[in-house]
C-alpha cells in the first residue's frame, strides 16, 4: 500500500515509485543521433568530392595517366586510400590533394599552385567560423536550424559547383571559402545539439557517432568518385559528382528538418518516459533551461586547468593520428616495402579497426557508468590511460621491429585500435565538463588543434628529408609519437574532471532573480520519491519534470504547489 503526505517540511513521498525506463533502441535521441551520424557524412561527402573531381577537371600533356588513375579510383577503394591520403583536423578526416602530375585532359587549364590554392580554400573559411558556430547554436540560432542551414547551403554549392567553376576561376575559389564557413559551424552546432539530447550517462556512446560518420563520408565519396567519373562520361563526367553529392544533402536536410527538433521538450514523437529521462538528467535540465541566457567567461574558460588540460591531451593525439593518417602509408610503401595494393588493403584494415574500437568503447563506457560504482571521471581516465598504454607501446615496438612487412601492420592496427579507447576518454569530456557550452568550448579547442594538421606533415618533411627510407629517421619519429603520447596522458589523468564547470558562463540577472522567486522541482529516484521546495542555488525550475501520470489519480491533488 502506498501512502503519500505533504509534511510540514514540504516533501512528499511515494513509496516503492520507480522512474520509467524508456527503451534506448527506439527513442528520439537515438534518432537524432542516427541522423547526425549522416550528417557528418554528407559534411565530408560534399567537401571530399573535389579531391577526385579535380582528376577530371585540369588539363594535363598526357591523358593516359589520368585514364589510369580514374580507372584505379573506380576499381579499387583501398587504392584510393593510398593515393589520397586522409589528412587530420583535430579526428575530422579530409583528403589531401592526389598529385597533381597524374591530372587529366579536363577542360580547365589551372597551374599547379591554383589548383593548390583551390584545394586549400576551403580550410579559410573553415577555420574562421568555428567558435562563431559555436556560439550561434547556444545563444541565437537552434542547433537544428543551423545545422540545416548549413548543410543545405552545402548541398546548393556543390550543385552550382560545374557552373561556378566554368565561369570564373576566382568565384570557384569564393565558392569553396563560402563552403569552409558553413561547414565550420557544423560540428559546433552538433556539440550543442548533442548537450540538450544526450544524457551524461550516455554520451561515450553517442558522440563518437559523429566522427565515425565523417570516415564513412570520406571512404563512401573516394570509393564511388571514380565510378560515377567513369559511368557518367557522356555527361560531362566530374559534374555528376557535385550534383550527386549536392542532391544528397538536400536530401538528407529533407529528413533532419522533418525529425530533428533543438530541445526534446519541442518535439513531437518524443514519449513521456523519454522526455522525463532527459529532464532529470541534471546537466540536461540544466541546459535546456539555461543554454539561451548564457554567456562564457572567457578568461575563466582559458585560464581553466580542466580546458587547459583536456587541449593538451587532444593536440597530443591529433599529432600522432595526424602522423599516422598522413604519413603511414608512405612508410609502409617505402620503407616497409609493401606494393600498392596490399599498402592500401592494409591501410584500409588499420582504419576500419579505429571505427570499430571508436564506436564499441564508447558504448562499454557508458554501461560501466550506469552498472558500476566507478565515477564517471575515474571511467574517462580508465579509457584514456588504456588508450595511451596501446598506443604507446604500439609506436615502440614498431621503432624496435624494422623491415617486417606485417608486423608492422599488425602493430598499426594495434595503434590505432588503442585510439578508438578514446571515445571513453577525452572524446565525451568537452560535453561534461562545458554542458550549454559545448559548441563553443569544442570549437575552440578544435581550431587549435588544427594547427597540427599542417605542422605534421611539413615537420615529418623535414626529418626524413636526408633519407625518406631511413629506418633510423623513422624510428625517431616513432619515439617522438610515443614521447607525446605520454604528455597527453599525464595531461589528462593529471587535469581532467568530468563536472560541469558552471563558472566558466554566467546566466543574464534578470533571470537568476526569476528563478529565484519560484520553488524547485527535484527528484531522486531511490526506493521513494522525495519532491523538494527549497530551490537550490544556481538551480533553473522545471514543473515538467515530475511524472505525474505514473502516480495514481487520487494522489494529485497532493502535488498542487
């Protein structure tokens, strides 16, 4: 029997009252999740496609090499891999151009270093708009809609891409600077999204979808380019890419603006149980109510020794997957020896190896959060320190091995394996620890790590310039890797923290003297349910919070505050 009685301290209870437990496999976040997964590919998709598009566009003396190398792309996805190499933003795999010497009888007559220009345009407004995304999606423009915006605006550029390109050179370059500042948004406002839709207890799960999608876009555009170069020819060839890639992303804006809403509370499909999960999951509730009336704190942010030390740890691993992405396949055909088909199958193999530890880690994290007795910290800094020890070791043994085709190979997946750890560790933290602010605080730290992805490739440059097949020269760089990798661990075992950093933004006053006139709803969830009035501080009111269609109709009159 169950009793319930407003007490002189203004708690009710209910005893033997469970909290619903809404099924994870058909929810809105899992939805939405799902949707941004696709998000991320069609980002990549409509930024890679010009990669293997250029092969046709450019005029060269010679065609029968552009014949090849189309045919090679149309063929064989592994080689493309090898021949294009994926460069690194901070884990957001990009294709680096394929060498210009192997371009084709195109209908454009750009030198090399236009075409390198054209090629590199998009990382300035790339770049330039990432902690303005960031903001955007927390303070004045939906997640939702500016990720729709964006993407759209993605898929419109892509098919005015053939026009633009024919008519000016220089509007072609306007056009892919335009494209960098949409796309720069993107992962910000997914942060942002990801903050107000996922549960804390969830999140190693869920984030990491987000930079899987970006290798599937990637793989998916470098594996298909060739084919529909190829089958398209009396078309015109390289145009269809753009309108394939840009139809795609209409497409997929069609899907996101029908079932993706900014806040759960707005939309239409979700259940009761679900949007009571997400309300009492006290970070959750805490953004939902919050994220449109804040602002950062700038100085608390830069001077944090939690920010601080979780950007230490991603530069850290951006430089040594940056390495490993960028340069490994060039080790593993000139030192190692490997020939071209089995360097890209073996390439291929160490990439989609850190997908699968990427997406599986995540999730046995999360179990370990919501079954264990461990803090969620302590579960971050498991995976990180795993992560590290694999990685570490990895990049020794192979300085130690030399020549031995695969060992080598088996020791890269073993690298990288070690890398997808993180999706327990550092992955997840930026949502932790900033909440409302994610977009932003991720967006700032992705901008500095960028940097790395062009310092790598022109450091390694420099230490094998003597000898790019020299053992020992590698070797070095093999040692250095694991000597970073260290500093990344020390980094965030020693900085990290997985509490939101409620002093790094601060809320308009007007609001915090509302909120403080009105009680508090809270509810812990044990063997009773206890309903508290006294308002906690920095505490935002939700009424919609308390299920009370779970509690037996003669009760309710009880609840009326």
């Amino acid at each position: 029997m169950r009793y319930c009685q407003l007490s002189s301290f203004s708690h009710i209870y209910l005893d033997e009252y469970k909290e619903p437990k809404p099924s994870l496999l058909c929810s809105i976040r899992v939805l939405i999740a799902l949707l941004s997964m696709l998000g991320t590919s069609i980002m990549y998709i409509t930024r890679v496609n010009l990669n293997i598009a250029i092969l046709a566009m450019v005029q060269s003396k010679d065609s029968d090499p552009a014949l090849k190398t189309i045919e090679m792309l149309a063929n064989s996805s592994t080689n493309i891999l090898l021949n294009n190499p994926p460069a690194v933003i901070n884990q957001q795999m990009v294709l680096e151009p394929i060498p210009l010497e192997t371009h084709g009888n195109g209908e454009f007559e750009w030198t090399p270093p236009q075409q390198g220009i054209i090629l590199g345009s998009f990382f300035y407004g790339y770049l330039s708009t990432q902690v303005i995304g960031g903001r955007l999606a927390e303070s004045y423009i939906p997640p939702d809609k500016l990720i729709f915006i964006a993407l759209s605006s993605s898929g419109i550029i892509n098919l005015l891409t053939p026009f633009l390109a024919r008519n000016s050179w220089l509007l072609f370059i306007c056009s892919r600077i335009l494209l960098g500042a949409f796309q720069g948004v993107v992962y910000p406002a997914f942060y942002c999204l990801f903050s107000r839709w996922i549960p804390s207890n969830e999140r190693s799960t869920f984030v990491p979808w987000l930079d899987a999608g970006s290798i599937m876009g990637t793989i998916l555009i470098s594996a298909s380019s060739g084919k529909i170069i190829l089958y398209f020819s009396n078309f015109g060839g390289w145009p269809v890419v753009f309108y394939f890639s840009g139809a795609l992303a209409l497409l997929w804006s069609l899907l996101w603006i029908s079932f993706v809403r900014s806040n759960p509370e707005d939309h239409p499909l979700i259940t009761k149980e679900e949007l009571s999960l997400l309300s009492n999951d006290k970070q959750s509730q805490q953004q939902d109510n919050q994220s449109n009336n804040i602002s950062p704190y700038w100085f608390n942010i830069l001077t944090s020794p939690i920010f601080l030390g979780v950007l230490a740890t991603k530069i850290c691993y951006g430089v040594v997957f940056d390495f490993v992405s960028q340069k490994i396949p060039a080790y593993l055909q000139g030192v190692i020896g490997l020939p071209v088909d089995e360097t890209g199958i073996s390439f291929s193999f160490i990439m989609i190896g850190y997908m699968g530890t990427l997406l599986s880690c995540g999730a046995i994290a999360d179990y370990l959060i919501k079954n264990s007795s461990l803090r969620t910290a302590t579960i971050r800094k498991l995976f990180q320190f795993t992560s590290a020890m694999i990685m570490i070791v990895s990049l020794l043994l192979i300085s130690e091995i030399g020549l031995s085709k695969w060992p080598n190979v088996f020791l890269l997946a073993a690298l990288m394996l070690g890398y997808g750890f993180t999706s327990g560790g550092d992955l997840p933290s930026v949502v932790d620890i900033s909440g409302p602010l994610s977009g932003t605080v991720f967006a700032l730290m992705n901008t500095l790590c960028s940097i790395s992805g062009f310092m790598v490739p022109y450091l390694v440059g420099i230490v094998i310039a003597p000898s790019p097949t020299s053992v020992n020269l590698w070797r070095c760089l093999f040692i250095s890797g694991a000597i970073i990798m260290g500093i990344g661990l020390i980094s965030f075992v020693t900085f990290s923290s997985s509490n939101l950093q409620t002093h790094w933004f601060r809320q308009k006053e007007s609001d915090e003297k509302e909120a403080l006139k009105i009680p508090v709803v809270q509810l812990e969830y044990k063997n009773s349910l206890s309903l508290s009035l006294v308002p906690p501080s920095n505490y935002i009111p939700r009424y919609d919070t308390f299920p009370i269609g779970s509690v037996d109709n003669r009760y309710q009159r009880s609840f009326n505050i």
